[in-house]
C-alpha cells in the first residue's frame, strides 16, 4: 500500500506528513514520538489502510520537515492536532493514535476537544498523570534521558557521533528490534535537521505551561480510548495502579507480550489488528 507525501498548512506553519489507506475510510490520525518519525511505522500505517482507515501521519513541531520552532507545551502541541483536524477532516470525528509523546498528546487532546475525537489509542505510555505520580524505582531508572536533555549543551551530544545516543535509546527501548537501515539512515537525516527541538519537549515538562495541562488532564476522559504496552519496553512501564478513575467512557488496558516500547514497529499486524479488534 502507497503512502504519499502531503503538507497541510497550518497556523504555525506547514506541517508535512504521510497520507494513504481507504479514502472512504474511517479518518485516523497518527502521532509518532521520540525519536522518531513517520516513515519507521509505514508497515503500521499500511496495516490500518488494510482495515479500512484513511490514515494521516504528520511530523510533529519540533521534527523537520514540519515546522521545528517552539513552544513546545502540550496546549501548543495540541493545537496543532486540533488544527490539523480542522483542515483534514472537519466534518467527521477521527481515531486518534498515538506513541510516546504522540501519546501524550492524545490524552490531552481528548480532554481539550473530545467532541473532534471518536476514539483514540495510545502506544507505550500511560495517562500522564498515572506517569507522574509516584514514580517506582525502576521507572526513575528508565527515565534518566529526561534529566540529561535539562542540561544546557545536551542538544551537541544527542548528536553528537552521528547520534549515537538515539541508536542506544532504541536498542534499550525494544531490544528485539533491529530497525532497517535504510529507515535508520532516513531517520538520521531527519533527526539531524531538528536537532534540538525534539528534545525540548522534555524541557517544556518543567515549564508553568505544565500546569495548565495538568489541570486539563486531571478531568475524566471521556472519549473511548485503548492503551497498549509493550511487555518488555524498556523505557516506560505499563502502569500498575488502578487510575480507572481517569477514564469516564469505555477503557482497556492491554500488555502486549514480546514487544517493547517501538510496539506497533516491532509487530505491526498485530498491533494493527489489537486496535480493529477493540475499535470494532
């Protein structure tokens, strides 16, 4: 299945993304997350066109060839989605997927605008909240990238050696995977052309915009929504409290055996057809 290149012109800027699937199809947005773009989960993306999606895959702000200027908080990330939704698909509701920080943003679109959402997944990370509060141990240790992007000049050595950092951050993120090279050298290129916006989403964490979001989040989802995770990520845990409290409309919560956290990579089908399986 093809996928093409378009651009969507947005209020703060051209954002450029990968579009295919079924034209009449159900429209699905897809939001990717650090350290990654859209070109790695084609086989995915393909995968929802099989089943009947008309998918949309944007470089987030912060990852060229989208706009890499900030800000970088969650309201400013949403609005982008929002926007994005506006012009590609005002008169219909989408499915809203995302990993990472894709997911994070799709937890906070759907307590910002849930009547433009019809239902959402996320891929490896947990509600927001859930993540922050009281953070185990192991998570703490996972999670020490987070504290060395707060370091000025950390930007220099994530790219430091062709980015040899981001190569160990997947290797330890999903260690079954062994990404093409050919979407490796790609992936470089366009890593190497934002360098260091992507990173200061981390730095955004820290900022009094969190606040606001965290407001936000601490309101009930009300939009349908499916978490998966991967078994053996190594970056996030899948949570273990029960934040139920935090979902007022239909919620699953699923562990995905032999992936880790570049899941729906690592084993697109499948992952694809989790979601149909649930959506259905």
């Amino acid at each position: 299945m093809e996928f093409e290149r378009v651009a969507f012109d947005l209020p703060h800027g051209t954002f450029h993304a990968l579009q295919g699937g079924d034209p009449d199809g159900q429209p699905t947005l897809v939001l990717h997350g650090f350290p990654d773009h859209p070109p790695t989960a084609t086989p995915f993306l393909a995968e929802l066109g099989r089943r009947g999606r008309h998918v949309v895959a944007p470089w987030l702000r912060g990852y060229a060839p989208s706009p890499t200027a900030g800000p970088f908080d969650l309201a400013a990330l949403t609005s982008d989605v929002l926007a994005l939704i506006d012009r590609w698909s005002p008169g219909r509701a989408v499915e809203l997927i995302g990993r990472d920080w894709g997911a994070a943003i799709t937890y906070h679109t759907c307590v910002t605008a849930p009547e433009r959402i019809e239902r959402a997944v996320t891929l490896a990370f947990p509600h927001p909240l859930t993540f922050l509060s009281r953070p185990r141990p192991a998570q703490l240790r996972r999670s020490w990238y987070m504290g060395l992007f707060q370091l000025p000049g950390s930007g220099l050595m994530v790219a430091a050696r062709d980015l040899a950092l981001i190569d160990r951050l997947w290797r330890h993120w999903s260690p079954g995977l062994s990404l093409d090279p050919a979407l490796e050298a790609e992936l470089h290129e366009h890593l190497r052309a934002s360098m260091p916006a992507p990173i200061k989403y981390y730095r955004a964490m820290l900022r009094p915009g969190m606040l606001g979001a965290t407001r936000r989040l601490s309101q009930p989802i009300t939009v349908p929504l499916l978490q998966l995770h991967g078994a053996d990520d190594g970056c996030i845990l899948p949570p273990q409290v029960d934040d139920r409290h935090r979902f007022a409309a239909p919620h699953a919560l699923e562990v995905v055996p032999d992936v880790g956290h570049f899941l729906h990579i690592e084993a697109p089908e499948a992952i694809a057809e989790r979601i149909a399986a649930w959506a259905q």
